[in-house]
C-alpha cells in the first residue's frame, strides 16, 4: 500500500488503487485508473488519488501531484502536496503556450508612440473573472481582450509595461505558481495562470463547452 515516506508526500506505487487526472492538450482534464494511457507530454504533473481510502489526501485544499513518467519507469513515484490552483497551472505549463508575443520582439517605436491598449470598448461589466497582463503592442493580448469582450466575460486589463503595480503583481503570480514573464499574455483565470491566448483552455477554465 502506498505510504507516507516524509512529511506531506506520499509514495505512488504503480499496483496500487489510483486515479490519476491530466490535462488533455485542449485544455480539459480527464482522469484515468491506468497511468501508461496517459500522454507523453502530460505526464510530468499528474494528481493522484486512492478512492479506496479518503485519508490520503493532502490537508486542506491541497491535492497530491506526481510525476508519471518516474511511476512508469521505476514502478514507484513521490507525490507531493500543491493548491489546485498551482497544480492546474503546472498542468497546463507543460503543454504548448497560446499564441504570445514575446517580451523580446517588443516593437521600437512601442516605448515613445505606444498603440492605444484596446479600442474594442470598456470590458463587460460585473466582478472580473479573468485579468490579462499584456502591453499595448501585443498582438495576443489584443486577440484576448476582443475574445472576451466579445463573449460578454469580465475582466481586468493590466498593462505590465505602463503600470509597474501590474508588472510586480504579476511577478509576484508567477513566481508562485512557476510560470515565465517572458512573453504576453499571461491570463489569471479564476487563480490559474495561463501562458499565452487559447480559447480552449480558457474556456475549459472557465467550465463552458468550447
């Protein structure tokens, strides 16, 4: 049986009774009792839960996250614990990111003439939900504030380069959750940090049908 082998982490042992949870390429997560299904690029952040015994779960919110690719190799992994929040973050890190702009490509004229940050329209109304870190040059975050306003979904937009509030904030973020500041945009949606635009993925967030 599988157990606990230092304070917070538990040993995954692959003939035990598991659920293992990954994030499909879209964006979706979808859960499975035989880790060798799961696909190559998703396996290096994989929740992990034994339904024959509640009591090992992490404590409070946390969930147990392991890496696959150990389990399947040497028939044994570390779990440890990490928020919902961290570990989707992770999840969807490890695919490829959404369309960006990198920091590096930044336009020469973007410091002395920037472009206007948006001219869709103030951003629907109610609490935000979703909130963009981009800049005012940057095609993608361009793309996600029309993709938004446009499904009528509130947000927040922070200018990382204008605001320097915005920028340590999303430092701060991103530092927690182990996501680069390399590129635009990085959309906090509902807590979770996503690398770039992906309609999916936001949707998958979100909980609505792509």
């Amino acid at each position: 049986m599988p157990a606990r082998t230092a304070p917070g982490t538990l040993e995954v042992l692959k003939d035990g009774r598991w659920l293992f949870t990954y994030m499909e390429s879209s964006g979706s997560f979808s859960t499975t009792d035989k880790p060798e299904v799961i696909p190559a690029p998703a396996r290096a952040v994989v929740r992990v839960f034994d339904p024959s015994n509640p009591q090992k779960t992490a404590a409070g919110t946390d969930i147990y996250v392991a890496d696959i690719n150990a389990l399947l190799k040497s028939g044994k992994a570390q779990a440890k614990p990490l928020s919902r929040e961290a570990f989707e973050t992770a999840a969807m890190a490890e695919l490829p990111p959404g369309e960006t702009s990198p920091l590096s490509a930044r336009p020469a004229h973007a410091a002395n003439e920037p472009l206007p940050a948006w001219d869709g329209g103030a951003p629907p109304s109610g609490t935000p939900v979703v909130t963009i870190y981009g800049t005012s040059w940057c095609g993608a975050c361009r793309a996600a504030r029309q993709y938004l306003t446009e499904r009528k979904i509130p947000f927040a937009d922070k200018d990382i380069e204008n605001d320097p509030a915005a920028a340590q904030e999303l430092r701060d973020k991103a530092s927690k959750m182990g996501i680069p500041t390399d590129r635009v945009p990085v959309i906090d949606v509902r807590g979770r940090l996503l690398l770039g635009f992906d309609r999916a993925r936001i949707e998958s967030l979100l909980g609505e049908s792509t």
